[in-house]
C-alpha cells in the first residue's frame, strides 16, 4: 500500500523490542511508515540484503523480502498472531 519502498531501517540485531513498539520504519516515495512489533522480544536477525535493494520488500514479502527475526520473551505470545492468509481475510 505504501508503494515503492526506497529504504528500510530496522534495529539492530541485540535490541529489545516491546509489543506494539516501533522497531524501525520504512520509506516509500512519498511517506515513511514505522514498522511495529507484533510482540515483546529480541531483534534476533535483520535482512541486510534490504540495504541494497529495498523494494524485495514490495516484490517477495513472503521470501526474501523479510525484515526481522524477532526472538518472543514469552513464546506462547505468538499464539495470538495471525497467519498471512487470516490477516488478509479481515
């Protein structure tokens, strides 16, 4: 929706992220959009292949487009999480 992201910016691998907190943003454009942790946890891995090319973001999201690993501190917060294709039915 944001169309042709040009940067992305995400914490660095070690940082402590609350749920519902920024962990980085992304720029299109025209705008910037924070990204927000779906939960409580540990940037475990960041996808630096986005440095050079951004808009993987747009084209494989599902693949290699990924932007963080987020390690949970509590595991069972991921239950609440949706999967791709319940997100997309609401």
């Amino acid at each position: 929706e944001l169309g042709d992201i040009v940067f992305v910016r995400i914490e660095p691998v070690g940082t402590h992220v609350d749920a519902e907190a920024s962990f980085g943003d992304v720029e299109a454009v025209k705008t910037v959009s924070e990204l927000f942790a779906p939960v409580a946890g540990t940037v475990e891995a960041v996808n630096e292949a986005l440095d050079g090319a951004p808009e993987t973001v747009n084209a494989d999201p599902y693949g290699a487009g990924w932007l963080a690993r987020i390690r949970p501190d509590d595991p069972a917060d991921l239950d609440g999480l949706l999967v791709a294709a319940a997100y997309r039915e609401m």
